[in-house]
C-alpha cells in the first residue's frame, strides 16, 4: 500500500449526529466530545453549523485545541442571487474560527428543480463560485455532494457536472454522500469507481447512513473503490436510522485491511472509551450489541462457548476484546451451565473448584434470584455481594427495623402546589437501634438521606459516596400475578469508581431500598469496613 | 432472474437469538413468534434446540400449525465413538415433531482439534454419516457448517471437505456461517463464490454475524455470489453482536433487487409489526433507528429536510414507509422550525395556518416545556393535550386539592418484613371536594388507585382503562441543579388503544402524578367527555 492509500478519517457526531431524534448538545458537550475524539486520532471533527443556533455559535467562538484533528464548519452554497462575498450563511461559515469549512450542496437534479427551483445550470456556477469563494479563505475547504448517489442514478452527467465544478474549484475532499441512506454496497462501489476516473480517489470521500443496514459496509466499499476520506458518527448517531459507525469503520480499517490510517494502535484502545462517553453525554443506556465496543461484543453465554472461550478465545472471538479497549464477558443466566458461573465468579476474584460443594448451591442461588426478576448483567456489585454473601465473606453492616415514607403535595399559603417527601428510618448500628429522619428531592433520595444520616456516624467512609443514576423497569408478569419492578442504582465516590446495584420487589420505594443498601455494603465492603460492634 | 434465483429466507430468532444476553424465551412466546413468521412468509422457521431445555422440549412437543414455513429442530453431529442410531442427542432432535432438522458441525480444523480433540478425517465421516442419518428419518436436513469462513481461509481444502461430505450425504441446503461474524463483505463474496463452483449455489445457505457491522451486507454479498437461503433473526438478535437482521435483508431483497422471494407486497407490509412483536414480547423498548421499522427510520427533524418532504417525500426518504408497514414521524425538538411543528400538529389532527397567530405561542410552549425536561418523542398523547390546552380545547375535568402518600415498611406480627403503600388524594370533581384513600403495590399504583375511586363516580369509562408500562429516567442536571425525573407511562384500553403520557418533576411521585392525570385526561378528551358540572 503506497502513501496515496492512506484512509482519513472525518467525524461528523457534533453536526450531522446531532441531528438524531432525542439529541440536543450543550456546548460542554461538544467540547469534550471534540476533545475525546482529537486524542482518539481522528483527522477531522465537524464542529457544527455556524450560524444555524445559538449552540454552535457559543462553540465556534472558542474552539477546543485540538492537537491532531482539524475543526471543521459546515455550511450551505449561497444562495441564488447572491455574490459570495455578500450571503450571510457563508460569511457565518467564513468568519468562524474553524481550520477549515465543508460546504453542501446538491447534486440531484430533482432536488435542484423541486427545492430550489432554480435553472440547474445556474446551481452548478453556484457550486463552483461559493467553493472558490471558501477554498481562497478558509485553511481548507470540501464539497459534500449532497444525494449524490440518488443523483448519479438518475442523471449521472449532471451529478457529474456538480461534483467537477466543486473539485474544478479547489475543494480538498468531494465528498459523495449518500444522504438518503437507500444505495446498496455494489452501487456504491461500482459508481465510486466511475466516479474515480474523473477526480483522483485521494480526493474523493464517502458519507453513508444506515437506512438499509448497509452503512459500514457502504463506506469500507468505497474506499476498495478509490475513496480516501470516510465519514461517520460515534454509536452511528444520525438522523432516522443513523449514519455509518465511524466506530466500526474505524476498528475494521485499523484492524483488518492494511490501509495506513492516522490512528495508532494505541489510540485505537480508546475506542469503547469515546463510544461510552458519548452515551454519557446524551444519558443514554450504550446500545450492548454495539460492533466491538458494546459490552455484549464479547460476551458468552452458551455454555458450550464458554467452556471453548476458557480454552482459547479465537474459538469464538474475531479479535481481541483488548485491541479496542473492550473486555470479554462470561454472562450469568438462567441457560448457564456451570462452566459460566464459575468463570464468572474467577472475573470477579472468586476462586471456586469446580467440585467446591458450594458451587451448587451458588448456581441454585443465582437461577433462583433472576427467577424474581433480578438481572446482575449490569449490576455487577449486586452479583458480587449474593456470591459472597452466600460464601460467608459479607458482614451485615447494618439491620433495617423499619421505614416510612411520606409524599405530601398541596397548595401553600403562597398558592402554589408544593411536594414535600420526608423518609423516617430506624436502624440497628452497632447493637444500637437508630432512627433518623430526612427530607429529600423525592421519597427514594428521603430514604437514602435518612439511611445515611443513622449509619455515617459509624460509617463515616459514606461521606464520600453518591447516587449517580437510577432506573427502574416494570417487569411484566408472566404469569398473572402482580407486576414486579426492578431499580438499578448506580453509585460512584471520589476515587473514581463507579457500581450499580439491583433491587427487586412488588412495590418501588422497597426495590429502592434494596439497591441503595447494597449499593452502600459494597463500598463498606470494598474498602474492608469491619461491621461495627456494639456500641 | 429464473427460479434458480429464487431466495429462501430461515429464521432463527427462537434457536439462534435466543442466545442473546438477556433473553429467555417462554413457551408461548415461542409459539406467538413463530406463527407471525408463519403469516409474514419466511420459509423456515428454526424453534429451537430439543433435549437443550426444557422450554425447547415443550415447544417441539406441539409445535403451533403453520400454513407456510417449514419447522425446523437444531441439533449437533452425533459424538464421535457413538453410531448415529444410538446418539441420545440425535435421537432428542428426530423424535421432535419438527417437519425438518438442522445439523450443525465444525469445519475448521482449529475448532476440530481443540474443542473435540479428535482425527481430522474421523470427523468428516461423522458429518457425513449424521447428515445421511437425518436425511433419511426427517422431512428435509440441512447443514450448519460452524465457522465456516474462518476455516476456510485457515484450511481450505479441509473446510471444502466437511461441507462436500454433508452435500454428498443428501443435505437439502449446505449453510456457511460466519461464527465469529468477523469477516468482511469481498471475503464473502469471494469465498461463497468459490465454494459455489463445488457446491450449487441453489443448495447454499449463508449464516452471518454482526461483530463488524456487517451482517447484512455480507448475507447480501453472499447472495450476489450465488448462496440461495439467508439465515437471521428479527431485529439482528443473537448473541455478541446479533445475527443478520433478517427484516432488513427481506426488506432489502424485495425492495431494491430483482430476486424472487416467497413473502408478497402485502405480507411485506407486516415486517414493522413482526419487529414490534418481538420487542413486545421481550418487553424491551423497540429501537428507534433500526432500518426499514424502526420509529426513527422515516422521521424528520432538521426544519429545512422536513419542509423538502412535505414537497415530496422521496427528497429524503429512500423507500416509501407504508410498503414495510411503518409510518413518516414528524418529529417536535429544540431545533425544530415551525415548519416541523406544523407538520406534526397536522399529524395530530390539529390544522393550523402558518400565520395563525396562536403558531408561535405553541412553538414557545414547546421549547420551553423541552427545556424542562419534557420529552415528547415518546410520548404522542401528552403532546397533543399540551397542544390543544394551549388552544383552549380540553376541559379540566378535575382539580388536585391534596395528596399524600405513605410507604411503611416494616416486621409484622409474623416475623416478616412487609411494605405497605397508602395513598389519599383529595380532588375538585364536578364542583365537590372527594376525599378517597386507597392501597397499592407501591406508591404510583396506591396513587393512581385513589384518583380513579375519586372520579369513576362521574367519569365511568375510566373503569375502561389500565396502566401498562411505567419508565422512570433521571435527567443528568446540566447546570448543577437538582436532578429532575422524567416518568412516561403508557394506557391501554379494552378497545385496543394504547397512549403514552409523560410528567417531568424533582419528585417522582409528582411526575408520576402529572403522567397519571394526562393519562386520565386523554381517555376522557379522546371519547368526547364533558367536564362535569356542579352536582
């Protein structure tokens, strides 16, 4: 492969991404995703669109530093009946404080008749005088061939005619976009190719998305046809089905072609790190299936694939888990032989012979607890303490005798409907009853300021512990009788450790309760509190 | 196309994808599935491994009647050292009443020397003399070559000799699976090619995971090179990564390529339903951007894309939503113009002019009801009560004076810990003060309790209604504030309407409230209730 091989990589998360269903970035947001994304190695990051809201004008007026990337704008050609010189959206595009700009337009004479309703003729002059006008002012400009594909299929000398204009005029990279997501991996290829015998493939770049499914393998088709420049999203974040995961093109590239890219292997471990982080940001459980980052992507649950994993990973593994900074994962269910479980416990730092009497017990235990509803796949500290509990490592730090919680909402004298929660807790500490009571933002953050306030006295290592998340799920009944909810907490503290507990129960705020003291026995735990004796 | 291009399409969601993390499937379920696959018209339908467990057991012991498909048992090669007559596991897989069996075998030499530890060669004769075993007892067998790609490119020679064994010994279709699912779409293409020279295309199958994101491009790659029956499962499920997803590559192949296909244009028009289905039944929230079904997959955000497709809709949508049976989604967000949200007014039933005055109080109204956390993505019902409040069309059919909640947990006379959740509303109904009180399994459900008692008097077609499902999500505070919780939940009622109502709050159980009294409301609006007046 020659230097002409090389694949540049162009994130379009901030701008295209943020155009999915149920995404709104905040300008923070933006900032330590374009950050997280220059150490990742990508070339570009699509910052946004000057001048189109309020967001991405906050974030172009102080860009983050970037080290390697280079910040991108995006922007429209001027409009009909404009000089360059004198449309606002290009002077937005223009005097922002990006190294370089990739302006859109279309390349679908449709379009240009039915959206613009302008002589196509004159679009093309349009392309070609608002590319010069930002080739000649911004660091570096590109054309993103809007529909292209959908436009090649139809009247492939006028889609043509658009692009040429574009490259004509100094653009770096046309890219081809196959904006509507229809276009199959051997259209794509075959029309890149055609494409490639009029601008060099080293200047020719891909933007797919996913509305067949296809858009991974429409972008790695591109690029065996010439195209040097990939575009995507972290997750495959995009509008209706999203666009291609530069994720996995990503990881594909790096990892099974030998085209050079501009990401080392060690950057390359940060890949299920920027893919996470970017579900932070949006709040969003990560999707498990996720290609090579989700934490199912290596996950074993037949226990005959287990039992083969344990003897050699490449029986049931296409890479190493480690290479993309992902890790293997045994999973614990009701189909679980015993070579799962005791895998599982051996990842957790349980060491158990597979004739250990207590084995049985434990996978009794385990089958009997997700019988109720319980689902220690992603609450992995709830799993520890019932493994261990059952093994008789686990102190009882703490007994409830009783809790009451009171949600109160009536109108007060102001005149407004006011909701006050208020949690009356009674402990045994250390041979010693304790009742506390607390007022909280709601009955569950009641109950576990009440529960702290009786054991941190004790305890006073739980100063330093939050509740960082919590969900609740109803569980359908299967079989008539009442309905059962599962809460999962997730609680972190100041050293950076992050566990998330389960709880189970007909009724809410007592799942709750569960959670929240498993949730606080595993940081007592972890840090090799002794369960304190009487007073 | 001849009849030799005919693609058959093997579902294996019920065998397969019940090996996904998080996934156990009942007996019913089983059964529900398997009859709307039946009625969609894949050709075969694969239920499951009989003498794996239980559920399987029954499953096979009366399997549903179906019209089209064909019903399939998996099993393994018997085990080396036993004839095949005497194997318990094939004896489990021909006893079953399936009208057909799937055998899977290795061909890659790694797997055949590590996990079996066998000779080479005494491996292909048990493929061979399973395949010829089950050839003769069961209605039609088929060949699951595990690992097929993986040992090809290791050994091809002896990879091509365990799949000619199981053709040469009367395998009805010999299917190439990629078990790793980390091959990529040319290798595919290039190896089914190969094997199709030795092997018919018309008796080839193809098998794909998605462990690059590529399952259904490499099973559409794999029917370019002349493979005849697809392998997946509904909505990619399956362990890791998933399968193929077999609705995007029935939706591609009818769609967009010429290959005769047993489902018609009608039973096309399920495949967002049988998705749904799925979802339903593992009680999990449908994806939103999965191609082709998903909500997502025809919705339009950005003002200026949602302004071209109410021009005409092939602007920005590849397929037409009806022909899969999903819809066109106007979606209401922060970066919305009034153009979308005069769309989705339209949508709602709500026609409003463009230069109606009242246009740009709702627009505000639902900015800033988005900045406080209401999302109403998901939530259609509380969407169009916000918007015909805002336009003076829904009664207040009661007022909240008071309520107050209880939760008591603690040891009853019996020894055990037990909670109780007591609720008391005080309402304004019909210009009366009504007190009522009621206990439920957990405070929302107390709650809702004693608001129904409160108003069934003067509203009885509210006996007509139940809650179905209740989420609860903690918004991450942006600026440091209290976090909020947003709680959506979801009515059914006997005439099959379903409405989703969402209430944002710092206290869940007022956001429960508030979901509750839209939910309430809606049922009331929608069958043309009036408030009731004094006495």
């Amino acid at each position: 492969m020659s230097s002409d091989d090389r694949v540049y990589f162009f994130d379009s998360t901030l701008r295209d991404g943020a155009q999915s269903q149920g995404v709104d970035f905040t300008v923070a947001d933006k900032r330590t995703l374009a950050e997280a994304l220059d150490k990742l190695g990508v070339d570009y990051i699509e910052g946004g669109w000057p001048g189109a809201n309020p967001t991405d004008d906050a974030f172009f007026q102080a860009p983050p530093r970037l080290e390697n990337a280079r910040m991108i704008a995006f922007g429209m050609t001027r409009r009909a009946g404009r000089s360059p010189e004198n449309d606002p959206g290009m002077a937005a595009l223009l005097n922002s404080r990006a190294d370089g700009v990739c302006i859109v337009g279309k390349t679908w004479d449709f379009h240009v008749d039915l959206a613009l309703g302008i002589d196509r003729q004159e679009y093309v002059d349009i392309i070609a005088d608002s590319v010069a006008h930002a080739a000649g002012r911004a660091g570096e400009a590109m054309f993103d061939a809007e529909h292209f594909f959908d436009g090649y299929k139809a009247n492939p000398d006028y889609a043509l005619q658009c692009v040429e204009a574009a490259y004509n005029a100094g653009a770096r990279w046309v890219v081809l976009c196959d904006t509507n997501g229809g276009t199959l991996p051997d259209e794509i290829e075959r029309i890149v190719g055609e494409v490639s015998a009029r601008i060099p493939g080293t200047r020719l770049g891909i933007h797919c998305h996913d509305d067949t499914g296809n858009a991974v393998a429409n972008s790695l088709a591109a690029v065996r046809a010439g195209a040097r420049q990939v575009q995507g999203t972290l997750n495959g974040l995009g509008e209706r089905c999203g666009n291609a995961n530069l994720i996995s093109v990503i990881a594909t590239l790096a990892l099974k072609t030998d085209y050079p890219v501009g990401i080392s292997r060690d950057q390359l471990k940060q890949l299920t790190h920027v893919s996470r982080l970017l579900d932070e940001r949006l709040n969003r459980q990560p999707a498990r299936n996720t290609p090579y980052v989700g934490e199912s992507a290596f996950a074993h649950k037949g226990g005959l694939h287990v039992s083969a994993v344990e003897k050699d990973p490449r029986t049931y593994e296409h890479i190493e888990p480690e290479l993309v900074g992902n890790r293997r994962h045994i999973v614990v269910s009701d189909q679980s032989g015993r070579s799962n479980i005791l895998a599982r416990f051996r990842e957790i730092g349980i060491d158990l012979d597979g004739d250990d009497p207590q084995l049985a017990t434990l996978v009794e235990r385990v089958k009997a607890r997700e019988f109720e509803g319980y689902a220690y796949d992603g609450a992995e500290a709830s799993f520890e303490l019932m493994a261990r509990r059952a093994l008789g490592q686990v102190p009882e730090y703490f007994g409830l005798s009783r809790f009451r919680v009171m949600d109160d909402r009536r109108w007060n004298a102001r005149g407004e409907l006011v909701t006050e929660s208020e949690a009356t807790v009674t402990c045994e500490v250390a041979g010693r009853d304790v009742m506390t009571v607390a007022n909280g933002n709601g009955p569950v953050n009641a109950l576990d300021l009440a529960l702290r306030k009786a054991l941190i006295e004790v305890y006073p290592q739980l100063e330093d512990m939050d509740l960082v998340d919590y969900k609740v799920r109803i569980l359908t009944p299967q079989a008539g009788t009442g309905a059962v909810t599962r809460v999962m907490i997730e609680s972190a503290d100041s050293q950076g450790r992050h566990w998330t507990t389960v709880g189970v129960s007909t009724n809410i705020i007592d799942a709750s309760f569960n959670a929240l003291h498993d949730g606080i026995t595993w940081k007592l735990y972890r840090e090799g509190a002794q369960a304190a004796k009487d007073g």
